[in-house]
C-alpha cells in the first residue's frame, strides 16, 4: 500500500502561500514563479520576501511585473519526480485568466508523458484559496484514492471557493491589464473602493460595487459574506488576505469572529506576484468548504 501511496506527486506555485509546515507535512513541491521590479528578476520566496517587496514596490521606478517559471525548470521538476518513482503529479497553479503557466505547462506534460503523467490543474483563483485546494489533494493523496478520484473532489471543492477583495488603488490592477472590466470603473479610480471579486464565469478580476470608502467598503463585504454564507448547507473556512497591512488584517478578524463563532478565521497575505497587481493595503474575505470539519 505503500508505494500505491507514492505514486502521486502534488505540486503548485508560490502563489498559494502556504505555510512552510505546511509544505513540509504534506510533501508538496513548490515552484516559485518571478517577479520584475526595476528589471532585476526575484523568485517570489525565495529571492524576495513579502515585506521586502512591499519595501521596493514603494519606492521601485517603475511598475513590477511577473513572468513564469523557466519552462526547462519545470520540465527538470517532473523529470525528478519520476525519478523518485512517482508516476502522476497533479500541479495545482494560479488561475489561468492571470498567468499563462496552465497553458505552458500543457505543453510539458505532453513533452514528459513517456516519463511521468502531468496533470495540469487551474484552481480558478490563487493565493491560500489555491492553497486549501493544494492542502487537499495532499490529504487525498495519502488516502490512496487515484489520481482521477482525487481531481473529481477538487473539482466539488473548488465549487465552493468565494471572495470579494477592495483594493486601496485600482492604479496597479489597470496597468497590468488584470481587471476585466476596467473601464467602467477608470474615470473615478481615486474616489471609490470598488469591490472585486474573482468569482466570476470566467474567473477573471471583476469589480462589481462602488463604494464611497474603505470602511464602507469592509462592511459592505461582511454584508454581502452574511448573506452568502447563511443560505449554505456546508461548513466554511474563511480567510482574510492582507497586502502588508496584518494590523488591518487581525482588526478584521477579530470583528468578523464575534459575529460567526462557529467559523474558523485564518489570516493570510498577497505576496510579491499577487501583490505587484493588487497594490499595497489590499484586503480580502474569502472562504471554502470546510472538509475538515465536516
């Protein structure tokens, strides 16, 4: 039973910010995927931490960017691994409608399939949302199920993935061409906190509410959280993401927990790849089934 076990590999990018333990107790590789500020390339996580970016974003001379990963890494990768004796990795990976890795990575698994099965994986979304579909299929993995099974109840569980974010700016998210539906929103950028949100047919970024200030704006989104939480017949895990703003983050939090005590609050952040589109001060509600509790 044991080497059935082994024979599953589960990947992602560093874009799902899990934490380290995390990482560590459930096997899973990383791959981190760049970020540019001021034409210097930093692997986010390794290269460059969260507060260190936000430190160079501030004072950077021109707008940062992302890439992908080298693909000759990512071949290398999955070559390892079949080395290591498995034979199909479900690589987990930011949404396709903000990085063209999916598409890339179609491409090697097709060059590697006389070696290993690769299966390419959109969560639809990214940071720890990505990360609780990550954190899940590590658990299935070790439940023996196949890999098929396993992407059948990734499918169910990313169904349930919601979130609604307000960003301090919307100056960053127009300039990397990440907001779909930007031009309604460009002629009064500096006098509303629109709320985003990447709950969307096509999973892109998508404003969908102006609101005339961020306190409005956080109240607006527990209102609207209250009343899709409470037409649910699951149990849910909530997050707030920060973008270097943990005080913010904790303050929330903290509110949030007294009004839903039977839902379990984790605090977590837009790094550097998220961040170089959301800007700096941005906050998030997000949550997802808890299978753990059910």
């Amino acid at each position: 039973m044991e080497d059935d076990l082994m024979k599953i590999a589960v990947v992602t990018d560093s874009t799902a910010y899990l934490d380290p333990k995390e990482v560590e107790a459930n096997n899973i590789k990383i791959v981190p995927i760049p970020v540019i500020i001021d034409g210097k390339s930093y692997n986010e996580g390794i290269d460059i931490g969260t507060e260190e970016f936000y430190e160079k974003l501030r004072s950077s001379s021109s707008f940062p960017s992302t890439s992908q990963p080298p693909l000759g890494e990512m071949i290398e990768l999955y070559r390892n691994l079949a080395k290591e004796g498995y034979d199909t990795v479900i690589s987990i990976h930011l949404s396709s409608s903000l990085s063209g890795l999916l598409g890339s990575l179609n491409q090697v698994a097709e060059e590697v399939k006389d070696e290993i099965r690769v299966i390419p994986y959109d969560s639809h979304v990214t940071v720890k949302l990505m990360g609780y579909l990550v954190l899940e299929a590590a658990r299935l993995v070790k439940t023996g199920l196949s890999a098929d099974d396993i992407l059948v109840r990734i499918d169910s569980l990313r169904e349930t993935v919601n979130n609604i974010f307000v960003v301090d700016d919307l100056q960053n998210l127009v300039r990397g061409g990440r907001l779909s539906n930007a031009s309604a929103f460009i002629g009064s950028i500096l006098k509303i906190k629109p709320l985003l949100t990447m709950n969307t047919p096509s999973h892109e970024i998508q404003a969908f509410e102006k609101v005339r200030s961020t306190k409005k704006a956080l109240a607006r989104v527990e209102e609207l959280f209250g009343e899709q939480v409470s037409k649910l017949r699951y149990p849910v895990k909530a997050i707030i993401i920060h973008a270097n703003d943990e005080a913010a983050a904790i303050k929330w939090r903290d509110k949030l927990a007294l009004g839903y005590p039977d839902i379990d609050f984790e605090i977590s952040y837009f790094g550097p790849v998220i961040g170089t589109h959301l800007g700096e001060k941005a906050l998030a509600l997000a949550w997802i089934r808890d299978t753990i509790k059910e």
